[in-house]
C-alpha cells in the first residue's frame, strides 16, 4: 500500500485493494500510471511480479527502472525498442569519431603548413 493509505498505480490499474506488502507499491507510484501501464502491455503484471520478487531487495528498484525503459520503448518502437535507440546512439558515436578524426587531421595539417 502507498504511504498514506492510496492505491499504487498497479493496483489502481489491475482494480484491486493494495495490500500492505504490495510488490508493485514502490515502483510504481499512482502519480506516475503510464509507468505500470507499459510494463504491464510488455510483460504482464504477474510476471513483473514474478521478476521482482526473485530480486534481493536492493536490486529491485534498478529492475523496476530497466523494465519500466524497455517496456516504454517497445511501446513506442515495437520493431526495434530499446535496441533502435542504442543502434542510434553508436550511429552518433561513429559519426563523432569520424569527425574527430577528420579535426585532427586538418589540424596536423594546419600545424605542419605553420612550422613550415
């Protein structure tokens, strides 16, 4: 259950009593139900369930926040999901380096023109 005696967002969107050792209650806050909503569309709220309480405690708030950008991603791109996102970022990658290296050499150019 959710300080102050509210439902979680989980238990709100399944339509259920919170219990007061609700699984779902710390990671899935009722001001933020688009939260659970994807991760519930993704993986079923049974297995997210299932996934967190497998988890020491520690680690479930980190496996809640990865579960929580996958499931987001995936709605959102259900082809390629989190992984178009990391493709993309080594695009950028590549291409900095590759302008990197481009700077470099005209200055190595610039430099030796000078000493010239």
């Amino acid at each position: 259950m959710m300080p102050g005696g509210g439902r979680c967002a989980a238990c709100k969107y399944l339509r259920r009593r919170c219990p007061s050792d609700c699984i779902f209650s710390h990671y899935f806050p009722a001001n933020d139900p688009q939260r659970f909503v994807c991760v519930h569309k993704i993986y079923g709220a049974s297995n997210v369930a299932k996934m967190l309480q497998q988890l020491p405690a520690n680690l479930q708030a980190e496996a809640a926040d990865s579960l929580s950008f996958e499931a987001r991603h995936r709605v959102e791109d259900p082809v390629y999901g989190c992984v178009g996102i990391i493709h993309r970022l080594h695009e950028q990658i590549h291409n900095a380096e590759t302008q990197l290296a481009r700077t470099q050499a005209q200055l190595s150019v610039f430099i030796s023109t000078r000493i010239d």
